[in-house]
C-alpha cells in the first residue's frame, strides 16, 4: 500500500502569471506503507471508530512513526505509478501501539 502526506496548498497561477483564486494541495510523493487492510467495513458493533464516520475499508499500522493524518491520501486498490490516488482519511483512531485509519474510496478515472 501507499500513502501521500499533505504538504502545502498554494493559490494557482494561471497562464498569464494572474491569481485565479483556486488553491491546489500539494502532496509528498507517494511513499510505501507496510499495514493491514481490511477486505470490507466490519460490524457496528465492532467499529473502533463508531457509528457516524462514513468509511469503506480500515487500515491497521503498526509503525507509530508513520505521520498518517486526515489529509492523507491512499492507493489501496491502485498504483501510484499509473493511477491516481484511490482512498481518503474519514478517521483515525490512535492507540499507543496502533495506528487505525478509517478510509473512503472515492472513484478514480482511468
């Protein structure tokens, strides 16, 4: 699995050197995470991150050292050297040995 982390957001400049007013994230280049992703959304009763956060998968990290926040992004399903990213943060829940990220996938053109 990979993984980028928000750096920046900066305004766009369009051709003529003028502000546009819309701003662009800017993000680290993917780096490899090593974690375990859940096949599928568990059992509400079960749910580490309750009942309210809308999620598709969940990812286990045991590398507490991994800077994962809610501005990161995943490629679970995808290549980072040929997609786009494919999952987005919903939440994280944090233990003293774990790291557990609740993601949404969002649909990728191909």
């Amino acid at each position: 699995m990979w993984a980028s982390l928000y750096e920046e957001s900066v305004e766009e400049i369009d051709a003529d050197g003028k502000r546009t007013g819309n701003h662009v994230t800017r993000r680290c280049d993917p780096i490899e995470i090593d974690a375990s992703v859940s096949a599928a959304r568990g059992s509400v009763y079960e749910d580490g991150f309750g009942q309210s956060v809308n999620y598709d998968r969940s990812i286990l990290i045991d590398d507490m050292d991994v800077p994962v926040s809610e501005s990161t992004v995943f490629w679970i399903d995808a290549d980072p050297a040929t997609d786009e990213w494919d999952y987005k943060v919903s939440a994280i829940a944090r233990t003293p040995n774990v790291v557990k990220v609740a993601v949404k996938r969002r649909e990728v053109s191909k």
